[in-house]
C-alpha cells in the first residue's frame, strides 16, 4: 500500500533506478532531505564526494520548482540516488524541498529499501539546539548501537518531513539528529553526524577535510537560497505593480 496517499491522487514524485544500476541485496539505506540546517543534505553530500558513489537513479517529479546548481563546472541532479559498491551504501540525496510531497518521497524510498531487502534505513536531520553556543550533540532514535558510539537517546522531539513518514510507515528507519544552531546550511552540525556514520559503518572517513568540504558545500547552498529568495522577490515586485 502507498504511504499516505488519498485515493484518486495521482502520485507527484517517482523514484526512476537506472536499468544498469546492479544494487546489492542488503544495503545500508540513507536519506537526507533538506530540513533544520540542511543536515541531511550536507552530510549526504560528504558521503557522495568522500565514497566516490555512482548515480543509480533519480527522482522524477512533476509539481517541485524546476531547480538545479552546477559544482565544480557540472550541472548536478537536484534529486539522485547514488550508491556505494565498497560499502553497499544507498544515498537519498536532494537540494530540493519535498514540502507537501513527504509522504510521496517516503513511500519511494520505502519501496526501493523493500525491493531490494534494505538492511536498514538511516535518516538524517538537523535539531534546535538546546544551549545556543554549545557544542554539537548528536542523538539517536531506533538503534541502540548509535548510543554506544556516544549519540545521546533522542526522548522527546516532534518530527516532521520525510522522516516522520518513514519512521511512521517502515520498521527498520533509525535516525541521527544533530544539534544546529542556526537555521541556515549547518556544516559543522554535518560533520558530527559523519564522524557518528564513520564509526558505525567503518567508512574510513578523514574529518578534517570534510569538514573544509561541508564549509565548501554550505557556501553553495547559502548561493543557492540567496538567488532563490532574490528572485522570488524581483517576482513578488512586478505582480504588485501589475496589481497597481
């Protein structure tokens, strides 16, 4: 059954996997959609540089913004699926918001995790941290394996977004939450959820350069956000005065 889909309502988003994709039975799922600081989309983001992942598939909608961004001179996929051979990692990547299409992206995530016998799914996010200038906590929900690498038990919180609808609708999504200060692109917040999936996977990942990369990588997103909003505002303008 789809996931929290009304009926009659045709379906907006759809996960398309390359016919050469060849994944593993077994793999370690992640997903990390925008949300509080970006976390999610960052620390995705880290893994696909750092892994050397391959694109396996894209998601194919019909009623989200027509956004991309170029890095490093390419045009990237706004929402790909990239994955690790070495590793048997599955990376849900995306810059774009899924707002009102949540349960539409769970359900794809769902169904790919299920075909191919998903180990687990990892969902990735971003908290309002509790003490403004602390340092960055990390917590956990659904893996206790989390807390003994020294994540903190996430007890209380509301969740929303995609991984809300996971967490509601599959049996095996965990969660990392780490604290940002701030709701702009969060790196540093990134970076503590990467040294966390490092040990927990055995991924060999080096956090000095990584982190420099989240900088990097935040910086664009910070672009990003800024041309939107300067463009939604050039938009507002010449309605009003069409209006006037």
């Amino acid at each position: 059954m789809a996931l929290g889909k009304d009926a009659g309502r045709g379906v907006s988003m759809k996960i398309n996997l390359h016919k050469d994709a060849n994944l593993k039975r077994g793999a370690t799922v992640i997903e990390g959609f925008p949300g509080f600081g970006l976390v999610g989309t960052i620390a995705t983001e880290f893994l696909i540089d750092h892994l050397k992942t391959r694109v396996v598939g894209v998601f194919d909608h019909s009623e989200l913004p027509a956004t991309t961004a170029i890095h490093n001179g390419k045009v990237v996929q706004p929402m790909a699926i990239h994955y690790s051979d070495k590793h048997n990692l599955l990376l849900f990547h995306t810059i774009l918001s899924v707002k009102g299409h949540e349960w539409d992206a769970a359900d794809e995530v769902a169904k790919v995790a299920a075909k191919y016998k998903a180990k687990e799914i990892i969902s990735l996010e971003g908290v309002n941290a509790m003490v403004p200038g602390s340092e960055t906590q990390v917590f956990s929900y659904g893996n206790k394996r989390f807390e003994e690498l020294g994540a903190q038990a996430m007890k209380e919180s509301i969740i929303m977004g995609v991984t809300a609808a996971l967490l509601l609708k599959t049996k095996n999504t965990s969660c990392l939450f780490a604290e940002t200060h701030s709701g702009l692109p969060d790196s540093k917040a990134a970076a503590a959820i990467i040294t966390m999936l490092d040990k927990y996977l055995g991924l060999g990942i080096d956090a000095a350069p990584l982190l420099k990369q989240a900088e990097e990588f935040e910086q664009k997103l910070k672009t990003i956000m800024q041309q939107t909003q300067k463009t939604e505002s050039e938009a507002e303008k010449k309605n009003l005065s069409y209006l006037g």
